[in-house]
C-alpha cells in the first residue's frame, strides 16, 4: 500500500499497482489524468485497475477511458466565460458564481506584469499585487488553474489585503485561524508594509 498527498502524483512508475483511492478534489484535467495513470500502467497478469474516487471529479472530469478530441486550432477554442467569486455566507467556502457582464469597449486592460509590479511605488504596488492575486485566485477557483498556481502568494502575505489573505487560507485549505494569525502580525507591524512590499516586488522580479 502507497500512501502520499502531492508527492507521487505522477511521474511514479509501480505497474503492479492495481487500486488506486483518489481523496483530492482537482479541477486540473492534467492532474487527474497522473492520478488515474498510476494504476493504468500494463503489468504482467494485470488485466485491469479499480479507481475508488472519493471526490466528485468522476463527476466533472472525462473517465480515464473517455476519448477525448483535442483541438489545437485557436479560432475554434471557446473563450473562458469569466464569472465572480462569491463567498458562501454559511459555510464560508468559495464559491464560482454567475458570469460577470463585461462590455466590449474595445479597449485592452493592462496586463499586471511582475516587470510593472516591481516599478511602482509601494502604494501603488500592493495594489497591483491584490489585483493579481485576485486573478490567480479567480483562475483556481473556476478550475482553470490547479491551486499550486496560488502557492507562492505564502511569501507575500504582508501585501494581501485581509479579504485576499482569507481568501488564499480557504483555496489553499490552510489551517483554520492562519489568516487571523497573519492578520495579526501584519498588524502589530504596520511600519514594515512598505518594507515588505518592496521585498515581495524585488522577489517577483527574480521570479521567485
């Protein structure tokens, strides 16, 4: 018996393998095809594997055998419909709620770029980064991206905003009280936010 979370998720080869127990949700297509391929590996006297998927991506995700027809032409891609994120006032989860009205001026948003994150003045930078957080965050939450993408927002925690900081507790599932506790900390140390941003906006120039 294997037991591991987010350690031999692909890339393991055990053919013998023959059961696999899937306990994490994922909206990643990628990952869920490594999962189910740790036990869809031929073996001599293996005729077939057994998934026991304790999530719903069964559900939301094509079946290990599912054909799939992959498109590689641009033009015929549907555009991702962009929808806001709610907060459920009950259980506090994150929720993907109905499509955002976004009207066609014509005109093209800037594209937050670590390059223009790390020229702005502190002020102006936090809020670049919260912007950019918040698009991460809205690319995880609606399964576009896997939530790993959210990971290096740990080291920039003295730039988040308290909504945005609870907010990266709940994707990335962390303890409960960690956002309070940073909330905490930030607070007591007011005179160091600008410090802080200007770490986070050198680290992001070296890609870190």
């Amino acid at each position: 018996m294997l037991v591991a979370c987010a350690v031999i998720d692909e890339g393991l080869d055990v053919p013998e393998a023959t059961v696999l127990q899937v306990t994490r949700p994922t909206a990643s297509l990628r990952l869920w095809k490594q999962l189910c391929g740790r036990v869809l590996r031929p073996a001599e006297g293996k005729a077939h594997a057994i998934l026991l998927d304790h999530t719903d991506n069964w559900r939301r995700l094509p079946l290990p055998d599912a054909r799939i027809e992959w498109e590689l032409n641009p033009e015929r891609q549907a555009q991702a419909e962009r929808r806001q994120l709610e907060v459920n006032p009950i259980t506090q989860e994150i929720v993907v709620g109905p499509p955002l009205e976004v009207e066609s001026t014509g005109a093209q948003l800037q594209e937050i770029t670590p390059e223009l994150i790390a020229k702005a003045k502190p002020q102006q930078a936090r809020r670049m980064f919260n912007l950019r957080f918040l698009q991460e965050a809205q690319q995880v939450a609606g399964g576009e991206m896997d939530r790993d993408l959210l990971k290096p927002w740990l080291t920039r925690v003295a730039v988040l905003e308290p909504d945005n900081l609870r907010m990266l507790g709940r994707l990335l599932e962390l303890a409960p009280g960690w956002a309070e506790a940073q909330l905490m900390l930030n607070g007591a140390l007011p005179a160091q936010r600008a410090m802080a941003t200007r770490a986070a906006q050198a680290a992001l120039l070296q890609g870190s």
